[in-house]
C-alpha cells in the first residue's frame, strides 16, 4: 500500500543518503589490524636494535665506532617513531569504520522507522490528511538523515586531520638545493 501512495518516492532521499555511505558491512578484519601487528613488529626491531647497538658501543671505541653508534640510534628511534605513527594511524582507521558503520545504522534505522509508520498508516494514506501526516513523517525522517550524514562527515573531517598530522612530512630526496650550482644550469 505504501508503494501506492508514493512511499517509495518519500524514502528514495533517505535511501540515497544510505548508498552514499556504501556497504553496510565493515571491512573484516579491522582496517587497523595490519598496521598494529606492523607497530608491534616495528617495536620488537625497536628493542632488538637497542640491544645491538648497546653492545657496539661497549665493544667498539673511537670516532669511527661514536659515527656509527649515533646513525644505528637514529635508525632504531626512527622504527620506534614509525611504530607509534602506524598504532597512531590504526586507531583512526578504527574510529572511522566505527563512525561510518555507525552512520550506515542510523540511516537504516530511519528508512525501517518511517516504513513500518507508513504500513501502518497504510488505511488512511490514500485521503488528503493521510498524505500530508506520510509527507511531514517523511520529511523529519530526512532532516533526521542530513543530521546524521554532517555528524558523520563532520567526525571524518577531523579524523583526516588527526590522519594527516601523523603523517611524515615528506621531503624530495632528489631536489636540488637553491646552493646547488648545477640546478641553475
């Protein structure tokens, strides 16, 4: 009955906003996953590499022996670094599945709540006043739908720049420098 007077017509907006958000299922396993195992990887490395340059500098001396224990520790604190950077990035890639599964609920369950009041509305939704209280069910139902849509957008917004602050800041290995003389050849 619902089809009848236009109920698929007063949902198509709701059900949009529910395809823009795509499948109803999260990703399996988490997103993240790869990258904490990654992190915990990187942090055995972290500890292994410690230990191995401890022993180098106990058992080498000289100014050759401090160059190459300084650049083993920069490496060993750089993996320590990409480690809290991958866990960093593992816990949003979480949130925004969880934000979006979220979202893609809530969509649903204003698409199943306006169709159960609309079945049961079904005897009156043929007269004037029954089309008029589907149409204003419908459309609390849609700006309902637009709120939940910029919460969610709204929260992968911030997400990203949370992303994008734990990213490296990426610097061209191969740009030549303004005192370089061959680059103004």
């Amino acid at each position: 009955m619902i089809a009848a007077v236009g109920g698929d017509l007063l949902t198509a907006p709701l059900r949009e906003l529910l395809d823009a958000f795509g499948s109803a299922s999260a990703p399996a396993p988490d997103p993240g996953a790869l990258l904490r195992v990654g992190a915990q990887l990187a942090e055995e490395v972290h500890a292994a590499g410690r230990d191995a340059v401890a022993e180098l500098a106990w058992a080498w001396t000289g100014p050759a022996a401090e160059n190459a224990v300084a650049g083993a520790e920069r490496v060993v604190s750089d993996v320590l670094v990409a480690a809290d950077r991958g866990l960093g990035i593992a816990a949003v890639a979480l949130e925004a599945t969880v934000t979006v599964a979220t979202g893609t609920a809530e969509l649903q369950r204003l698409v199943d709540s306006f169709l159960a009041f609309a079945n049961r509305a079904a005897p009156v939704a043929g007269l004037p006043h029954g089309q008029l209280m589907l149409l204003t069910v419908a459309v609390e139902h849609i700006a309902e739908g637009l709120r939940v849509l910029t919460r969610v957008v709204s929260t992968l917004a911030d997400l990203t720049d949370r992303l994008t602050a734990l990213l490296p800041e990426h610097t061209p290995v191969d740009a030549p420098s303004a005192a370089d003389p061959a680059a103004h050849a």
